[in-house]
C-alpha cells in the first residue's frame, strides 16, 4: 500500500472534512441559531469530543490496515494478541469472524450515497464558477430565478456539471494515494487557505466586520436553547466526515508510528479556522449588501452573489475566486467520499484502482442523475416519504447512517478493544490525556451521538425544556 507523507496524511483528512460543512452549512447553521451562542458550543465541542472521535475512526484504520468492512475484523483479532503484535504478523483473513464483524462496517454505503447527491451540489457550484460569477443577478427576484434554474429546471446544465465533478473525482482516486490524493491536497488545500485568507482581508477592510465578528462571537445566554446546543453537535459530526470510513482509509494509508493525537487536533483547529473565516466574510457581505444572516441554504448561491454584484466591477473576480475556493474544498471531500467504497471493491473483487473507481463512479452517476431528475420540476416524479430523492438520501446519510457509524466505531474501539492494547498504540498520549480519551470514547461521545439522534426523532427540546421549567 502507498503511504502519505505526514503532511499528506494531514492535508488528506483536512481535504475530507472541510468541504461545504464548513464553508456552507456552518455559516447558515450559525446564521439561523443566533450566532455567538452557536459559535461557541461548536468550538467546545468540536475541540473536547470532535478530535477524540477523529482520531479514534484513525486509530481504528490506522492499525487495521485494510479497507473499512475488514477493519474492525483484522483489530479484533489483533485485541487476541499481545499488545505489541505488528499487524502483519498475524492472519487478517480469518473469516469466521470475519463473517461475524464485517457487518459493523455497513455505514460506509453512505459515503457513495452522500457522494451521489453532494455532488449534484457541487455542480451547482461549478455553474456558479463559470456562468453567474460574469452575469451577477442585480435583485434578489433574479437571484432566485438563477438558482431555481440550475437546481430545478435546467436538467442538461445540472447533468453536465455533476458528470464533471465525478469526473474529476474518479480521475484522481484512479491515481491512487500518492500520486492521486495527495498530490491533489499538497496544491488545493494551501490554495483554498491563501483564496480564503485574501477574501478575510478584503472583508475586514469593510466597515461591516465589526458588525460580523459581533455577530459570531457576542455571546448572549439568552440566545442559549436546547435546540442550539444540539445542533452544534450535530455541525461537529457532519463537518468532520466522521462514520462513513473516509477517515479510516486515510489512516490505513498513513505510517504505522503515526502520531494520531497530533494529527486529528490539527484537522480540527484547521477546520475550526476555515468555518470561522467563511464566517466572517460571508456575514460581512452580508451585512455590508444589507442581507439577512439566516438566510439559510440560500446564503450562499442567492444572498452572496447579489454581494458580489454590488462590488462592481470587482465583483466578478472576488466572485470567481470564492467559487473556486469552495470548488477546491468540495473536491477533496468528493474524492475521500468515492475512496472508501473502492478500497472494498479493489480488496473483496480483487480489481485494479482504476477499474474499481470507474465501476463505483459509474454507480454514483446513475444514482446522482436519479437525483437531478427527481429535483427537476418539469419532470413531476412522485415524493418518497413527502421528500425528494435528494432530501431522502440527505436524511438516511445525515440522520442515521453517518452518527451510527460512529457509534459503532466508539462503541468498537472503546470497549472492545482492550485498554492495554489502547495505551500501547498510543504511545504519544500522556497518562491523564489517554484516560480523558478513553472516558470520551466509552461515555461522553456516545451519550452526546444518542441525543443528536433521538433528537432527529423526539422532541428532545420540548421534553428537556419541560424539565427545567
């Protein structure tokens, strides 16, 4: 297997958790929950329990080594053996457990599923890159002409820039890790961080951003509610691709002495800097064009462009740029999305990466055309469970697949695996760091994954409210 260099691997799972959680929801997500209040639960968590739960899908990949249905069966087997044990020297195919574990694995379907429709957003992305960054709408009645255009009607130019995105996506997987993956996060993610970085500047030379950083970091207690607080957790797990094996495959690919603690806290904090700079410039366009915070899904391909467009003439060009920035963001998290399911079809079909990637991309693109077509109003297909194709696979991936798989994936690492094997792997973890760990693994992030998901189905919020009245 080819490895990542060190930077690699930690530009690779940046790659994949920042995409459009941290540069689109997190900036809607906080627009609609009040801001500061929002902000700040998102950092304390993301911080406390996000880099436990990372690193802990990374060690799971890391010392398996394999692809993520054999995962949990190669470390079970490694828990029977002494701490030490090198994970080549013993028989990772034992397939009577095999058989009995590599159903635990069963959440990384949502990755191609995501894949299929996040896509599709993609797309709109790319539309918005080469055709309204040069015809800016001049009112919000055009701006969402435009949009319900791409995302409803317009069923070739949709089709055309979804094929794209996978495109591109299958042709850097077909090149593999090294030559592929890496190669793409060592240019695009110091691009995305200079593009965002010139538009913070530009944004912060507007008398608006004080406005903004009021807007982000005022914490009001008043604005605290159940609601916000869970929705916190559930930006923290839907940001940081946790669950669905896209995490696990980078480790796999990583060096065996890996320092996994120091990796997963630098793709947290960098990923806590990049939704907290989309965040200031976004609500600084914003406010300086007069738009509204909570414009939710909308902000950015309906509030922003009316922004650009009243820049003039430069609005254009800041325009093509921040399109491009989210365009490189989304790709990487495409490609970490389209990896897991190859990695299974490479190991259980026996075929080349190339032509794993063009079967799984070919499956993904039936499916994502399914999706354009459901979402296209001329066609007038019949709602599944009062949704969209697009809205259905949201919720089974969002809502179920993606917080089981990590719940699993705790329940797996923190239990199952013996804590001596634990504390062995992690060498670079001082004793108080690793039992705080361990209490985050065993306890505290499961009860936090069981609340975000009951609350997908209960009214959590009511019921907490009415006991503390």
């Amino acid at each position: 297997m080819n490895n990542f260099s060190k930077i690699g691997f930690v530009l690779a799972t940046l790659g994949s958790s920042i995409g459009l959680g941290h540069i689109w929801r997190f900036p809607y997500m906080a627009g609609e929950n009040g801001g500061g209040a929002f902000v700040i639960f998102y950092l304390i968590l993301a911080i406390l329990i996000g880099a436990s739960m990372l690193m802990a899908e990374m060690l799971l990949g890391n010392k398996a080594r394999s692809n993520p249905l054999d995962n949990f069966t190669i470390l079970n087997n490694l828990n029977k053996l002494p701490p030490n044990t090198p994970t080549q020297d013993h028989n990772t195919t034992d397939s009577k457990s095999g058989s009995s574990l590599m159903w635990l694995g069963f959440s990384t379907i949502a990755a191609p599923l995501i894949l299929s429709f996040y896509a599709v957003v993609m797309g709109w992305i790319m539309y918005y890159l080469f055709y309204v960054s040069f015809h800016l709408p001049t009112n919000i009645n055009e701006a969402d002409v435009i949009f319900n255009e791409i995302t409803s009607r317009s069923l070739l130019w949709q089709s055309v820039c979804f094929f794209g995105v996978i495109a591109i996506t299958g042709i850097i997987v077909g090149f593999g890790v090294k030559r592929g993956i890496e190669s793409l996060n060592l240019i695009l993610m110091p691009l995305l961080f200079i593009i965002f970085v010139g538009l913070l500047v530009y944004a912060m030379n507007l008398p608006e951003f004080s406005k903004a950083w009021a807007f982000m970091f005022h914490f009001e207690p008043s604005n605290i509610t159940t609601k916000t607080i869970i929705e916190s957790l559930g930006q923290v797990f839907f940001s940081l691709s946790l669950g669905v094996g896209t995490i696990a495959v980078y480790a796999a690919s990583a060096k065996q002495n890996e320092n996994l603690f120091q990796s997963s806290v630098w793709v947290v904090v960098s990923g806590i800097v990049v939704s907290l700079v989309a965040g200031l410039m976004i609500f600084t366009f914003i406010y300086h064009f007069k738009g509204v915070p909570s414009d939710g899904v909308g902000l950015l391909f309906k509030s922003l462009p009316l922004a650009f467009n009243a820049l003039g003439g430069s609005g254009a060009v800041i325009s093509m740029f921040f399109f491009i920035a989210v365009l490189f963001a989304g790709i990487t998290s495409t490609v970490s999305m389209l990896e897991p399911g190859v990695s299974i079809l490479r190991d259980k079909c026996h075929f080349s990466q190339i032509k794993a990637t063009f079967i799984l991309s070919l499956a993904i693109l039936v499916l994502g055309f399914l999706v354009i077509l459901w979402a296209n109003a001329e066609m007038e297909l019949p709602l599944i469970f009062g949704q969209p194709l697009f809205g259905v696979l949201d919720s089974i991936t969002s809502s179920f697949l993606m917080p089981v798989g990590m719940l699993i994936i705790l329940t797996f690492v923190g239990w199952k695996i013996r804590a001596n094997h634990l504390r062995t792997w992690t060498p670079y973890l001082p004793q108080w760091l690793f039992v705080g760990w361990l209490w985050i693994l065993r306890i505290i992030a499961p009860a936090i994954i069981l609340i975000v998901l009951a609350s997908k189905y209960f009214d959590i919020v009511g019921f907490i409210n009415s006991l503390l009245a």
